[in-house]
C-alpha cells in the first residue's frame, strides 16, 4: 500500500507534540519506540546511533521512525539544540460490519528515515498540535486528528526518501555540474557519463523534467549568467561573452537574442523589466518604486496586485512550486534574498537572471537603493526616503513631547519562544525612526554593529524578561494562544511581574502579520501605529 492510500481508513491517536531544547525520553536505545515518531532538528548537531550505525542528524532535516525502531540520540555540547517532534499511533480499520468497526494498530509507514518535506507545511500543522494542547487530546480530539491526517497526507504528497541513487538526484547532478562549469565547453556524453545513463536516455529524460535538452538548458543558462553580468557590472559585451563560455562575440550575441528576442545591447538600455520577486519584503520595495512585478511572493496583509507565488521563505525549506509557472510569467529579471538564492539557481537559472540582494549585510534604506539602481528609479528610491526621514521626524517630535527620554522594548512572543529585537525588523521604527532608547542590554548588542546591521534579535527564556527593564513593552504576537500565553506571563510569571512596564500597565500586544516585514510601505505603517500607541497611552495615563 503506498501513499495516500495509506491513510484511507485510519484514524491517529497523538500522544505527545512538543519543542524542548533538551533530548525526548524515548531517545534511549536501551527499549523500543513505542509509537510512530516523526523528529525536526530546527537547531543544533545531533548525533544518532540507529541499529548500531551512527550518523549526524543535520539541521532543518526531518525524520520518521516506526514503532519498535531502537535508537539513541546525542547533541553536542558545543551548540544549542531545538527539537520539534510528534508522536503518534495509527489504527486503521479491518471489520466495517453494521454493528461494529474493528481497528489494527498500524505499525509501517510508506516512507521511514529522514525525508524530504516542506519544512513550512510541518510547522504549521505541528505548531497547530502544540498549541492546541490537551484541548486537542480531549475535548477536541477529533480537531487533533485532522491536523495529524493532514500533516501526514503532505508528507506522502511531496515526500521522497532521501537516496543518492535515484533519477532525480541523477539529473540534479548534471545540473549542478553545469551551473559549475558553464564557462567550459560541455558535452551532452560528458552529462550522460555524469549521470550513468546512456546519452539518448539521458537527454529524454532531461527534457521530459526540464522542458528543455541539455543543450538548449545550457545556453539559457550561459545567457541569463550574462544577463546578471549586464546588471551588475561595467564589463564589455566582449568580455562578458568570454566569461559565460564564448570565444566568439558575434556569436554570443547571436545566440543571445535567439535565447532573448533582442540582442545584448538592448537588453543593457532596458527599463521596463517583466520581474519575478521571490521575497516579500523586496515585493514591498518593487511596489514602492514603483514597479508592478509579474508575480511575486507576498505577505498576508499587503495587496495581491500581481500573481502570488508560494515559494519558500527559507533556504531550509523544500522548492515546490513549478517550473511552468515561471516560465508562464516569462521574467526578464528574478529578484530575491540570499536565503532562497542557492535553490533559485538549482530550479530555474535556466530561464531568467537572478540577482540576490544581501539580507543581513544590509539594511532597508541599502535594499531599497541596491534595487532601486538595479531598476534604474533611484529618483523614486530618494523621493520615498525624503517623504519617511520628514514624515518620522514628525512623529518623532510629538513622541518625546508625550514621553520625554522614555525607554522601550520589542519583542515576538510565538510558539517557538521569546525573542528581543534590535534596530532591524520590529526595532527598526522605534530605534531609528523615532530614535527612542532600548533596555541596556538591547544597546550593547547594538553598539557593536553599523545602524541596522549585525544584530537583529536574541531569544530568552521568559523570566529573563526582567533583564530587558523599559518603560514600555510591546510584544508582537502570532495568535491567540501566544496572547494568552503573554497574558498568562504578566499575570504569573516573577520575571514578567518585575517589569515596570508591566506593572505600569505599559504593555501593548501587537499583530505579528502587521510588524514582521521590513520593507518600506509596511515600516511606514509600523511607524504610525508606533507614535499613535505610544502618545495615545501618555496622554491617556495623564487624563
């Protein structure tokens, strides 16, 4: 029985769904696993002895194992480790007579060991198992069993056991090769010999996965590496031929504009790019320059103007979107962070230009400039800045009237933990925009880097709030279990009942959706919503 068949007729019984940072109990080799086990390393080396054999877990990785499986499970010392894991049984029903039903305790699964998956898909139903809590196990069990159903029939949707001897891992193989060597002369024998299959069979199966022969696969490849050359650089057309493979200028440019529709030098005096936009918040800043990309990946309260893409947000996380649907849009331009970089070129490199813009190196003000040069609408880029340098002064001004030289502090609070914020992300209106003081500790990390660079959050146990005294607090969170949870804190927790802004009842609990993305429309709005809250509460604590 294979896939989704699997759970045609099965019902789940979960026992445990749980994120700790120390080891689980049944990680003893010493007895069975009792239970079904699926196993995310989100943090952290683990070492696994599994029958006798070891292996290092690597992180962002997922793993299920059976019921009788004997393993044990070491992390190492020198890093902190973060567990996610569910444990579960399977029953699935043999007598289906009108007066009773029996059920078998299913004890294999389709898939075993570590497993690809999208790593998005598995947090979201897995936070949804946590959160939900013994309500789910009770009350609400029936709640609990779909999340598990569903969480499973994704898996066995996308999932494929990892093995190095597979076609598709084949094919990657000879893709990889030629993202490496793309500058010398290729072969497609030479691809074949890579890929250990016959020529004829390998090239059918390249273009039954691709859309494309090898041949075809290589010189948009070399064309688009040219293309991001034209973007990025003040090299010659002659010298940009020569780096992507061609001897012959004339015949580079030839082919450039059988691959392109036009030749090399149009395509460096054009404007008017068709551009995919692979992140969020450069979505935001393509918007506020102006430009309306041809698809692009959007965050849940900004308008879908153009066609949303699901791509992933991480480079952890699985590529599952389509060739075609890029190939649809037809970009002359893929715009996105360096975090989903690397599987932006494994997919499609073949089919336009990519250029990443650096994440962490660089804050909003060098992002928006970069594309803004990249587009050419730096006109656009200084117009925005002007219009939010005069528009924070403002609100800056009748901030410290209401507050003098108050403090504040930024956090998230989320199933995954509590994390304090610096000058990037949720910290960037209050740090730099309305130049308000942070908690002690938040100012030495901060000291240490260029505005906005370097230091974006630390996470800490909940007690430790105490250590991040402000005068204000505000606490950006996901749902309504983590604003229980942070109302459950100010009420019980010592650390959280020491903080003058909690015992001033200075306090302000914010949606995440509208504080996560830096990028300039959605600042704009964090910085009015900022001054509002904290003048409003001023004038309010005087009334």
């Amino acid at each position: 029985m294979g896939g989704e068949q699997f759970l045609n007729d099965a019902i789940f019984e979960l026992f445990e769904a749980r994120i700790d940072n120390e080891l689980p109990e049944w990680s003893d080799e010493s007895r069975p696993l009792a239970h079904h086990t699926l196993l995310y390393i989100a943090k952290g080396q683990v070492g696994m002895r599994l029958d006798g054999l070891e292996a290092e877990l690597e992180r962002q990785s997922m793993h299920l194992f059976l019921p009788g499986t004997r393993l044990k499970l070491q992390k190492s010392h020198s890093t902190q480790s973060e567990l996610h894991w569910l444990t579960f049984d399977i029953f699935r029903s043999m007598n289906q007579g009108d007066a009773e039903r029996v059920f078998r305790r299913e004890t294999d699964f389709p898939i075993q060991g570590q497993i690809r998956s999208s790593i998005s898909q598995f947090k979201r139903y897995f936070y949804l198992l946590v959160t939900e809590g013994k309500r789910v196990q009770s009350h609400s069990r029936f709640m609990g069993q779909q999340f598990l159903y569903d969480l499973l029939r994704g898996i066995l949707q996308q999932a494929a056991p990892v093995a190095m001897n597979d076609i598709e891992d084949r094919l990657k193989q000879t893709i990889h090769y030629m993202h490496s060597h793309y500058r010398e002369e290729i072969r497609v024998d030479k691809l074949a010999e890579i890929a250990e299959l016959h020529p004829t069979y390998y090239s059918q199966l390249f273009k039954r996965r691709l859309g494309k022969t090898p041949v075809s696969f290589l010189t948009h490849l070399r064309v688009n590496k040219a293309k991001e050359m034209m973007l990025q650089t003040d090299k010659t057309i002659r010298d940009i031929a020569s780096d992507v493979g061609y001897g012959d200028e004339f015949y580079f440019s030839r082919r450039f504009k059988e691959t392109s529709g036009y030749s090399p030098t149009l395509f460096m005096q054009k404007k008017d790019f068709r551009i995919v936009s692979l992140s969020y918040p450069y979505t935001d800043h393509l918007h506020t320059l102006g430009i309306q990309p041809c698809a692009a990946q959007y965050q849940g309260i900004l308008p879908h103007v153009s066609q949303a893409m699901v791509l992933p947000r991480h480079r952890s996380e699985l590529w599952e979107i389509s060739r075609e649907a890029f190939m649809n849009v037809k970009p002359d331009l893929i715009l996105c962070k360096d975090n989903v970089y690397q599987k932006a070129l494994e997919n499609i490199n073949d089919i336009a230009p990519i250029v990443s813009i650096p994440w962490s190196t660089k804050d909003i003000y060098s992002h928006l400039f970069e594309i803004a040069e990249l587009v050419h609408r730096t006109e656009e880029a200084n117009k925005w800045l002007e219009r939010y340098e005069d528009k924070s002064e403002q609100l800056r001004l009748q901030v410290q009237r209401e507050l003098g030289g108050a403090t504040v502090a930024v956090c998230s609070a989320r199933a995954m933990g509590l994390r304090m914020y610096g000058a990037r992300n949720i910290g960037h209106v209050f740090y730099r925009s309305l130049k308000l003081k942070p908690p002690v500790r938040i100012q030495e990390q901060l000291d240490r880097y260029p505005a906005g660079m370097g230091f974006n959050w630390t996470a800490i146990d909940p007690h430790e709030i105490e250590h991040y005294e402000a005068d204000y607090l505000f606490v950006a969170v996901e749902t309504s279990d983590d604003r229980k949870r942070v109302r459950q804190w100010m009420r019980s927790d010592p650390g959280w009942m020491k903080h003058s802004a909690v015992r001033s009842g200075n306090v302000f609990i914010v949606d995440w959706e509208q504080w996560i993305v830096y990028a300039p429309q959605m600042v704009e709005r964090q910085l009015e919503q900022a001054a509002c809250l904290l003048a409003g509460a001023e004038m309010m604590s005087r009334s």
